[in-house]
C-alpha cells in the first residue's frame, strides 16, 4: 500500500518536472446556431505545424480563418498548415453534436500530440515523435534530468524498501 | 561521329542531373528558386499530413524534409545560408546539418564552447579519441584517421553532409581530402576552419557561430576571451618586454614568427628571441641560445618524448626533472633566465589550441611577475572548463600544465 503511494508520488514529481516539448494546441468550441459551430483553435508555441481536425459525420466546413493554401478539406477531415499563426478558427454545418477530434505535429522539433478540448488537462500531450536525424539542438535541459532523476530516486526507495533495507 | 560524341556528352549530363537531382535544393523548395516561399511550405505539409492520412504521397515530402523546411523558413528566413568560412571559400547551406565528420580537434572543441550537440558528430579524427578524459562524449565515436592519413572509406560511410578540415595548417593535405571527397560526393559541404590560431581565433568562433546558428554563444565565447586578451595586454603596455627563449617539444626548436606559438609569446608580452629564423619553427644552435641571454625561457611539453601531465594527468612528476635537465644544460648557467630561476615548463593543451587564452595568461605572469596581481591563469581555466567546456573544473589543476606551479 505505501509502496504504491510512493509509486503515485514518484510518478507525479515526474510529471510536475517533465518538460513540455512540442506545441500546446487548445480547442474551444462554440454553438453559433442550431446547425452552425465556430471551433477556434490556440496555439501556445511551435511556428510550423501540421493539424489534422476530424469532423464529425455529417458536418462540412464552410470557413476557416487560414489563407486557402494553408488548408485543404477532404473527406471526414480539415488539415491545416500552421505557420507562425497563434488561432485559428473555422466553421462547421450540419452533423450532430459530437466534439472534433484532431492531432498536431510540430515540425520545429519533429513531436506529435493530440488537440486538447477547452478544459481538457489530459497530459503528456506528446506522443512518439517523427523518427529524425539528430539535427542542431541544444543538450537536454535541468528539467530533464530533475525528471529522470526524480524517477531513478523513486525506483531505489522502492527497491530499498522491497529489500527491507 | 561528331553526332556520336555529343549522344555520349548529352547521356553523361542526363545521368549526371539524375544521379544529383537535389544537390543544393532547399526542401520543399519545389520551384527551385532558391526561396522557400509560406506558400510552399504550407503545400509540403497538407501534402505531408494527405499522404499521412492514407491519401496520395505523390510529391509529399518526407517527415526530415519537412522539418528542415521549416528550421530553414523559421531560422534563415526561407533561403539558403552562405558562410565564408576561414579559407575564404563561401560555403552554402540549403538545411542545418545533421551528420558531420570533424577532422581537427580544435574545431571539435571549439563546437563545445558553442554548445552544438556532440550527437551531429558522426566521425572525428584519431587525435580526439586519443584524449579520452577531454573528449570523452566521442570515446565511442568512429575515427576516421587523421589529416595526414586520411581514411577516405570511413569519412564516406559516416555518410557525413559537412566534413571539417583546418583551413591554414597542413593545407595541401587538407586541399586533397576535400578535393576528393567532393569528387566523391559533391553533396558534402567541406569547411576549412583552424580554431587555433590567436589573431583568427574568434573569427573562427564566429564562422562556427554561423554554420551551427550558435550566434549568441559565439558572442559570450568571444567576451570571454577578449576579457583576458584585454587584461594580459594592459599588463605589457607600461614595456620593459622581457627575451624569451621558447622551446618546443623538440630540443633546440624554438617557433618564429609565422607561428602560433612565436604570436602567443608576443601576445603575452614577450620578446622572442628567434622571431625573426628563416622558417617558422627553426632548429637553434645551443651556442646562439646562450649567446642570446634570454630573461626568461618556456618549454613547451606534452607530445614527442614529453608525454606526460595535461588532462591525462599521467606522471606529473616528470615537470620537475625536465625543469632540472633545462637547468642542467651545458652553459646554461651563465643564462639570466637560468641565474634568476625564470625557467618554466607549459603543456600544450593550454597553449596550442583553443585554450591558448589560458597559456597565454600564464605567460603573461611569467613574464611580468609583479604586473598580474588580479590575473588568475588557474581561474580562467576552471571556467572555461566550467562554463564553455561543460567539463568538471577540477581538471584545470595547475600541477598537470604547468611548473614551477604558481
């Protein structure tokens, strides 16, 4: 029992000090209408994204804020060329009630996540990123290795206590 | 006939734009104009995010190209980047570089200061990985032999898109590696940079700076060292130089002018004694030493037969007995330098790279022992191993580069 309490600890000091890599993009969505919706998405950092919005059935859309080069609508989905933009937004008609879903890839360090609802804290937003050639970057930060560090001392109280040490 | 010579002529030319259709293309440069336009790289990431989806992946770039498209439009505004680097030759970048060999070990170290990531690095030079205790991210890192004896076939395979080469010393053999890797692969962006010498270093630092887009810390590096070329030059001004005899790891060599050493001397505040020898590291006769009298004389150690001490830290205790043996040579007696106990003993690890600025400050407090009250050689090196080299400080003990210690 206390062991899996310190397991929980463990693992929250390694989510609190794990740094956040990638782009933080956050969905909020408004009814305009019985038929219409406005979703407007904010994006916290990262200058070139790629964002693909699943539109729900039935939905179609009949506006969005990027120039037509940076978006192009296909079935079922809105994928969108980001390009230094901070918002975004675009209309859908029709379809039922059921939230968009979407994913984004940063192409500023090659890391891929999930578009988050308004409200939605769900977290790590990253996922596996592009397998990359290591390109010019910096060393790992004293945020990572507070994380790793964080794990490694948890992991050895653990395996002390197992031990009866 | 003729017509025959010019089918061969047009199928060589046709095989050759095949063979290297992208050859200094910026990705998702899809018109080739040398401009990565927003329109263009919006195009490259809808048909990347199409092609993704399970949509066509005609003309879709791959995910690195993609990511270099975007460094290349964020960070150099969409085009290519030119760098004249310290031959002269302007080099053109069209995406940052992601595997490099680096055949001088004053480049490699100078990257460090410049925190560019040791995981570029796909090959180095046998000098480096002989220096495990100051290299030791690279201990696992190919070699790819040294510049004097190139191993063309492990530079290729490292399959390297920036090969590093000194630029001013041992140039010829530095002009034929680069002339038959880029016949080889005229893909492969060669750079020529010394990162040694006094009077370039911090052009080089700023070459560097450019290259690896390390601006900010080229400009800290190079506060750095000026800081202490400032300090060491305020200490000289008042004159009074003292001759200095300076000698290499070779007996009876000293360096004249032309050299990186005779220039270090100066810098330092020194009179060499040899400046002006015909070559620039000239043999001596012991009888012109002596006839000269030198104030104070240097000794310079840590390759030929006095490998000992720098960051190895392997038998120190050979300083002194090569402080007595100068002490001891025949005539030497009658020397001011030997009579008034100005014999000191340096290591090149502080003096013939990068880390001059380091010897450079001892020198100066060598030569003018009662100028360099707040000049402190040891605490310059510890933080440039602290600050610049992400190395633990302890390393700079003063017992393993120098003696008489101060």
């Amino acid at each position: 029992m206390r062991n899996g309490l310190l397991i929980g600890a463990f693992f929250i000091i390694f989510i609190i000090i794990a740094p956040v890599s990638g782009a933080e993009i956050i969905r909020t969505v408004a009814k305009v209408d019985t038929n219409t919706t406005e979703a407007r998405l904010t994006i916290a950092e990262g200058s070139v994204l790629g964002i693909t919005e699943t539109v729900p059935d039935g939905a179609h859309i009949t506006f969005c804020s990027l120039p037509s080069e940076q978006y192009r609508v296909s079935a079922g989905t809105l994928n969108l060329a980001v390009i230094g933009e901070k918002e975004i937004s675009y209309t859908l008609q029709g379809g039922n009630n059921e939230p968009t879903s979407g994913t984004w890839t940063d192409f500023s360090d090659g890391s891929t996540g999930t578009v988050l609802a308004e409200g939605q804290t769900s977290y790590p937003p990253t996922e596996p990123s592009l397998r990359l050639t290591p390109a010019i970057t910096q060393a790992p930060g004293a945020g990572v290795v507070c994380s790793l560090g964080a794990l490694c001392i948890g992991i050895a109280v653990i395996f002390f206590r197992r031990k009866g040490l | 006939m003729k017509r025959l010579r010019y089918g061969t002529i047009a199928l060589l030319l046709l095989a050759l734009v095949i063979a290297f259709p992208v050859i200094g293309a910026i990705p998702a440069d899809t018109n080739n104009d040398l401009t990565l336009t927003k329109s263009e790289l919006s195009s490259a990431v809808l048909s990347y995010l199409d092609c993704r989806a399970g949509g066509s992946c005609s003309g879709a770039p791959v995910a690195q190209d993609l990511v270099d498209a975007a460094y290349v439009f964020t960070e150099w505004d969409g085009k290519q980047k030119q760098v004249t680097d310290s031959s002269g030759t302007i080099r053109t970048l069209t995406r940052p570089l992601h595997r490099i060999v680096v055949m001088n070990s004053e480049t490699l170290e100078t990257m460090r200061s410049l925190n560019v990531s040791p995981s570029i690095v796909a090959a180095v030079d046998k000098y480096t990985l002989q220096k495990p205790e100051f290299f030791p991210e690279y201990n696992a890192t190919p070699s790819v032999g040294s510049i004097w004896a190139p191993d063309y076939e492990r530079i290729l395979a490292a399959h390297p898109d920036g090969v590093f080469l000194y630029a001013t010393v041992s140039s010829k053999e530095c002009d034929e590696i680069e002339q038959r890797i880029i016949s080889v692969n005229p893909r492969i962006t060669v750079f020529r940079v010394d990162c040694y010498h006094p009077a370039t270093y911090l052009e080089d630092v700023g070459i560097l700076g450019e290259i690896f887009d390390r601006k900010e810390e080229s400009a800290r590096l190079a506060a750095f060292y000026t800081s202490i070329q400032n300090a060491v030059a305020e200490g000289h001004l008042l004159g009074g130089a003292p001759d200095v005899y300076f000698e290499t790891w070779t007996d009876n060599k000293s360096a004249a002018e032309g050299s990186g050493y005779h220039e270090k001397v100066v810098n330092a505040g020194g009179k060499n004694i040899f400046a002006g020898s015909a070559v620039e590291y000239p043999e001596v006769d012991p009888e012109a030493i002596i006839a000269r009298q030198p104030e104070v004389i240097v000794k310079l150690v840590g390759s030929g037969a006095y490998v000992f001490g720098g960051y190895s830290g392997i038998n120190v205790t050979r300083f002194s007995g090569v402080r007595d043996a100068l002490l001891s040579r025949p005539g030497w007696d009658t020397i001011p330098a030997v009579r008034n106990g100005r014999v000191f003993v340096i290591h090149n690890a502080i003096l013939g790279g990068p880390q001059y600025v380091i010897g450079t400050a001892y020198l100066a407090t060598w030569f003018y022992p009662d100028r360099y009250n707040n000049l402190d050689p040891a605490a310059i090196h510890r933080t440039y191993l602290r600050d610049f080299q992400k190395l633990n400080e302890s390393l700079a003990r003063p017992e393993l580069f120098v003696y008489p210690v101060p």
